[in-house]
C-alpha cells in the first residue's frame, strides 16, 4: 500500500449491514427468520422473528376433545412426540383424578426414553452438519434412530405422529416380538454411542469451534427460564425427572450429566451422555415391567371435573408442561402450552451477538429448537 | 419431590409483606392485585426461602368476565412450585405490569399473551405482537374473537 491507498483505507466508510437469514434456511431447522446486522463477519445485532409455523393449536384444541388432542400434541415438537403425548395425558388425569395402570407407565417411560434418544441424536446430527461435518455424521444419527422408529412402529404402528398414549394409559400394549426387538437395540445402542464419540468428543476441529462459544452462565440461564440440556449445560442440576419424579422415574437410577461452562461443546456433550442414561432407564424398565392391565377404562368422550391442572415433564429439549382448564365440557376450556424450544430462545440475542456468521449457525443449532414447538 | 406452597401459607406471608394485595387464596393458588404485581413477583424471588427462581411460565385465561394471568413459579433452589394469579377487568384494553425485570424469562412469554390474548404488558422492552403479524385483526385467542 503506498500512501495514497492508507489514506483512502482510513476515510472509507463501512457501514453494517442488516440481511434476513431465513425463513427458508437449511440451518433454522424449519422456518425460522433471523435479522441479522453484521459488520463484515461479526454479529452486531440479531432480531428473531417468529410465527411462519404458528397453527393455533392451543386454539385448536379448544375446539376438540381431550382424546382428540392428543393428536395434536404429536404435532408440536414432531421429533419427539411421545413426549408431548405424555405430557398431555398426565395433565388430563390430573385433572381427572386418574392413575394409569404401572404396566401403561412403565411403556409410557420406555417409549419417552427411547424418543428422548431419538431427538437428541437429531439434535447432535445436525449440530454437526451445522458445522459442517456435512453428511456423514447426521445419517449415523438417522440410521440409529430410524431403528427407534421401527420400534415405534411395532408399539402403535405409526413412526413419527404416535399418539400412542391415551387418558389413563397407553393404546395398546406391546406386541410380543417388540421385547426381542428392543433389547438388540438396547445392545447396539452403548456401541453406537461410543464409536460416536470416538470418532468426534475429543476431535480437534469440533473442540476448537464449539468450545468457549456462547457461553451461558447458570444465573443467567435460570433467570431466563431456560430448561433441559442447555440449562444443564451450565452445571445447574435440574432435570424434572429427579426433581418432580412422575410415573415410575422415582424407581429409576440414573445420574445427570452436568456441563461446566454452559457452551456449544457441554450442550453437546449432556445429550451424549443422556443418551447413554436413557439407555439405562429403558433396560431398568425392562426388567420392571410386569404383566397387567395397560390402561384403565376411560370414555373416549372425558368429561374431566371443573379445575385445572399444570403438570410439566422433562422433554428432551426441556420443561414441557400443557395447562389445561376444565369448564367440565368434553373440550378444553383453555389448553395453554409451556414449551421449551419457544423460551429457550429468550436469551438468543444476547447469545448470538460478538460471534462469527460461521459460529451463529452452530450456536442456533446448539440450543436444539423444533420451529413445531416454538411456533405452535 | 416438587412441593407446591400451600396457597394459604403464601397468602397470610403476602398479607404481612404487602397489606391489601391479596384478592383470595385456595390451596393451591393466590389471587393478587394486578397493579402491585412487580412488587409481589419481586418479593417472591428476593425472599431466601421462597427463592422463585424460574418463571415456568406465564398463561392467561378468557373467563369472558375477566381475564386471568397465571403465574407458574419454580424455585429451583428449594425445589417448590406456587401459583399465582390475577384477575383484570375490562375487554377493552386490560393491562397489567411486565415482570421482565424480574425474569427474563418473561420477555417472549409476555408477548405471546399480548399477541394472542390482547393483554398490555406496561414496562415490558418490546411487546409487539410474536405468532402473527403486524396488523392482524384481534387476538384469536379471546373467547369472542370472530364472534366465538
């Protein structure tokens, strides 16, 4: 550069630059639209802007009856649908005063396991291809979980939108060749994780790019209502199974693995380890479970008594509660749903803003949202 | 396990801390004043052992009389849950405080309760609407919207 040019460099004047990323963006996960200001790389400002995936299902819902719902909850988080069944259904008897059989809660834990794994591996599936470990790491995942919807398929003959559980229990119990089946996924499933991690946990691109980025402290995290792993990602050890033990989880040993500096790197690493940990729960299930009735007698048309009833459970992505308010009338009088992706995202600005444009994706994609769940 | 605070015990703490803010009480949930919400909401998670912590979340309920905000709180350090509610009057522009300064957590669940329900949340850093889009006629979630 000769003088002139030093000069010229020093009076440009660059100006910020504000692009839309999304609604249609591979790394949003669905539609989901980011403003975002950068100057040259570097985040400086970041509006979300919600509601391309908003149904009204809350409104919906006040328009069905409590068994009918229950198919709208597969909807929400559609990557984890028998949790949403079961967070619905356990606030429905609530408000009926209804215990599920221990045979119906026993298969309504081994099914919320097994869909816990399946959603954290597509959440670590497409962390990965966020950083663009592009391909080969999300079809490990996906092959792994495709053999947790087989399973599903045997329970209740659907593999994504389940509806498998019902107001007092489950729909069916499960086929005699399921067992079989479960346990040589229960064998696989430990080799699979480790061979995962192998192959990524101490690789040096994902550390150098994942660790020290975002970082989120416990305070901030709680006030902020954030909940599951990435709440977990920051040392605090809240998980509603331990805290509010519901169906058979207080019989149910198992630890929670807890990040250190609530970065990209410890949100990866607590789904990995809970994977493992849900692995364990199922197998306990396994050897619980005793023959018995799967569901008690409830009318298709329930008609719960005048009351309400908030009941929440651990979702794979965090505190999933339906509050539901009962007129006594065969519908909801006002089924509001708390849920996890959608406040999650409270401190995303906040989480984004200093970082590259290389990092926002992986950042986004590490808090784990389903735009089903966050829009409704 | 979670405990929830009797409704009662939170009801007689509130009374001696905030005379005149209590509306009623059950077991298991206050009724409060709407205008000294912040106060109460801050006392709840200043005081050591009550700590509410975590804003679980905030709904608000069409009774066509009156609309009812329902405050799910969690302590996450002594492991207990309460309710509280409030009870706003009027279809026209009922409004109540922001407890943003207080959780967080408030911010995107109080524009969601604005957006649909139509409730003003005064204090509040950004409330426009969230789900839908600027201009959208009414708030779908109010029992007579398009005549119900």
């Amino acid at each position: 550069m000769d003088k002139s040019d030093q000069e010229k460099a020093a009076t440009l004047r660059t100006e910020p630059v504000t692009i839309n990323m999304g609604p249609q963006h591979p790394s949003t996960h669905g539609v989901f639209r980011l403003r975002v200001t950068f100057d040259g790389e570097m985040v400086l400002d970041v509006e979300p802007v919600f509601g391309y995936l908003h149904r009204g299902t809350e409104k919906l819902a006040e328009e069905r009856n409590y068994t009918q719902v229950i198919t709208l909850t597969d909807r929400l988080d559609y990557v984890s649908s028998m949790i949403n069944n079961q967070a619905y259904v356990l606030s429905c008897e609530k408000l009926g005063g209804i215990e599920a059989p221990e045979r119906g809660q026993y298969l309504r834990v081994i099914a919320a396991e097994l869909q816990r794994i399946a959603s954290h591996l597509v959440a670590t599936g497409f962390l990965l291809q966020d950083l663009g470990a592009f391909g080969t790491p999300l079809m490990y995942c996906m092959r792994e979980r495709e053999r947790i919807l087989d399973l599903f398929e045997m329970l209740c003959g659907a593999r994504i939108t389940n509806s498998y559980m019902r107001v007092g229990g489950v729909f069916q119990d499960a086929p005699e060749d399921f067992w079989p089946a479960l346990r040589r996924f229960l064998e696989a499933m430990p080799r699979f994780i480790d061979e995962y991690e192998h192959l990524l946990t101490s690789n040096e691109i994902l550390l150098s790019r994942t660790r020290g980025v975002s970082l989120l402290s416990a305070e901030d995290a709680i006030n902020a209502s954030i909940s599951g792993p990435v709440l977990r990602a920051t040392g605090v050890a809240w998980d509603l199974r331990k805290a509010a033990p519901y169906e058979v989880y207080d019989r149910m040993a198992f630890v929670l693995p807890l990040g250190k500096s609530g970065d990209v790197y410890d949100r990866y690493w607590v789904r990995m380890q809970e994977m493992r940990q849900s692995v364990g729960i199922v197998q306990q299930c396994m050897a619980q479970i005793q023959p018995g009735p799967v569901r008690t007698t409830v009318p298709l048309i329930f008609r719960p008594p005048v009351g309400e009833a908030y009941v929440p459970i651990e979702a794979s992505k965090g505190e999933l509660g339906f509050y539901l308010v009962s007129d006594g009338g065969i519908s909801p009088y006002r089924c509001k749903i708390r849920s996890p992706s959608f406040i999650n995202l409270t401190l995303l600005r906040e989480m984004l803003i200093g970082y590259k444009l290389a990092d926002l994706v992986v950042i986004f994609g590490s808090i784990d949202i389903n735009m089903g769940e966050v829009d409704r | 396990m979670t405990r929830l605070v009797a409704g009662g015990d939170l009801a007689r703490r509130l009374q001696d801390a905030f005379p005149g803010t209590v509306e009623s009480w059950d077991d298991s949930q206050v009724w409060v004043q709407p205008d000294r919400l912040v106060e109460v909401c801050g006392w709840l998670r200043q005081t050591p052992d009550l700590a509410f912590d975590f804003l679980s979340s905030i709904s608000a309920v069409d009774y066509i009389e009156h609309f009812e905000l329902v405050y799910h709180l969690t302590s996450i350090r002594h492991n207990h849950r309460a309710v509280v509610k409030a009870r706003l009057y009027g279809r026209e522009r009922p409004a109540a405080p922001s407890v943003v300064s207080i959780w967080r957590g408030a911010t995107l669940q109080e524009r969601e309760v604005w957006d649909l329900m139509g409730v003003t949340f005064e204090g509040h850093p950004n409330l426009k609407r969230i789900m839908l889009w600027e201009g959208f006629p009414g708030h779908p979630h109010r029992k007579d919207h398009l005549g119900g």
